[in-house]
C-alpha cells in the first residue's frame, strides 16, 4: 500500500482540491446550469478569486423572467405589451390572443413573433387574452396571461374648453366604437362637482366607426364642468370626459 509521507500531504491535498474544481466546472457547463454573472478571467465561466465556480453567461432552456402585464386603453390608441425572457438563443416568440396564434396584419399588429407585441388604431374587437410563448432548443415556456381592455373613445369637440355664452349652447362630439352606440348620457355640475341638470344626447351617424352626437342645454349661472359618456349595444362604457366653461 503506497503511504503518503507528511511531506508530500500538502501537495496531495492542493491537487485534489484543483480537481475537484475542474470537475465542478465541467459538470456545470455540461448540464448548463443557470448562474448569475460575475467577473472572472474566463470568457464563459470559470473561478473568481474566492474559488466560487460561476458561468458568465446562461445557456439554459427558455424561460420566463416578466410576463406582459394587463392593461386598460380607448379605441383608436395603440398598445404594446412587452415579455422578458432569458435562455439559450436564438428565442423564438409568438404572440397568442384567447390561445390563437397572432401574425402581422397591415400596420394593425407588429411583432408578433419579436419580444413587443403592437397594436395599433385599437378597437373593442382587440379586447381579449394576451400571452406569448417563447422558446429555443432546450424548452418552450409561456407567460402569463394579460388581459388588454378597450373602452369605446368619446370626445367633446365643441365648444372649446372655457367658452360661455349665457344663451342656449349646443355642446357636439364624437364617439369611436365598432358596434352601434345607444346612447351618450351628458351631466353639468358645478366646480365642485354638485349636480346641476343632465339629459341625453342627440346621436347621428358619422364617417366609418363614428358616431356624432349633439346637447343642446341652457348653462346655469356660474362656473361649471360639462361631462359626457357614451354606451353601445353590448352595453361597453367609454370612460367619462369633461370640459369647464366659465
């Protein structure tokens, strides 16, 4: 039996330590593992000073790191929802709506293979459940479902904001909706936002999706806030807009 001398003991420890640590390193950069980043002299991986083994970069299958998050917007506006993946590349993504998968159409969506799903000119058909599923060699993963919400879009086009007149005042807008709008209901408080008179809207066709409506109201005296909010025939709200007139 070959007996290790007490002199060549230090010796025979340092090697095996070494080993052992050229074993870790092998063993993690085969199984590519997930670490954190540090610094090293190594290009892809290796030991810093304190003889902690890392890989400079991650070399995994697919996975998450944010999902898209559920927004709410008014049609006409644009969107984007935006996912943060990691894993070895190339990642490959596609964009998924109430589970189908999206492609490009006309300017109208963009990227739908690409981290940034855009939607542009948005209407209440582009409401639904939004989610993308990325992937590479390795794995696929998916993220999180976003819920993107949109509002009909009603507007006060006239008269301008602070106008005043101490005769009748036909206050005109607009509503952007794809399914016909029943009704745009108005309110006049005052400055603090007590009641004063409301009524409903006169609605006529408009150009494409539009619809216009007018009131016709007589102003109270003082200084007061006009507040209007349209609502189609599947019962969608848009959010409430207001001007003052003094």
């Amino acid at each position: 039996m070959l007996a290790v001398t007490p002199v060549c003991r230090p010796l025979f420890h340092v090697f095996a330590a070494v080993m052992e640590r050229r074993r870790r390193v092998a063993l993690l950069a085969a199984l590519a593992l997930p670490c954190f980043s540090g610094q090293g002299a190594a290009s892809n991986g290796g030991m810093d000073g304190n003889d902690a083994v890392f890989l400079l970069n991650f070399n995994g299958p697919a996975s998450i790191v944010t999902s898209p998050s559920s927004t709410t917007n008014v049609a006409g506006a644009s969107v984007e929802l935006t996912v943060l993946a990691t894993g070895k590349a190339p990642l490959r993504y596609q964009w998924r709506k109430n589970g189908d998968a999206l492609g490009n159409s006309g300017g109208h969506v963009t990227g739908a293979t690409s981290a940034s799903l855009t939607l542009a000119g948005l209407t209440l058909a582009d409401a639904g459940s939004y989610a993308v599923v990325v992937s590479n060699l390795y794995a696929s993963a998916t993220s999180a479902v976003a819920v993107l919400t949109v509002l009909p879009k009603v507007t006060i086009n006239s008269p301008a904001g602070g106008a005043r007149s101490n005769a009748p005042v036909t206050f005109r807008g607009t509503v952007l909706d794809n399914v016909p709008v029943t009704r745009v209901n108005y309110w006049i408080t005052n400055l603090n936002g007590s009641p004063l008179t409301q009524g409903q809207a006169v609605l006529t066709a408009g150009s494409g999706s539009a619809s216009n409506w007018a009131a016709s109201v007589s102003p109270p005296a003082g200084s007061n806030v006009f507040a209007v909010q349209s609502q189609d025939v599947s019962g969608n709200q848009s959010q409430r807009v207001s001007c003052s007139f003094l």
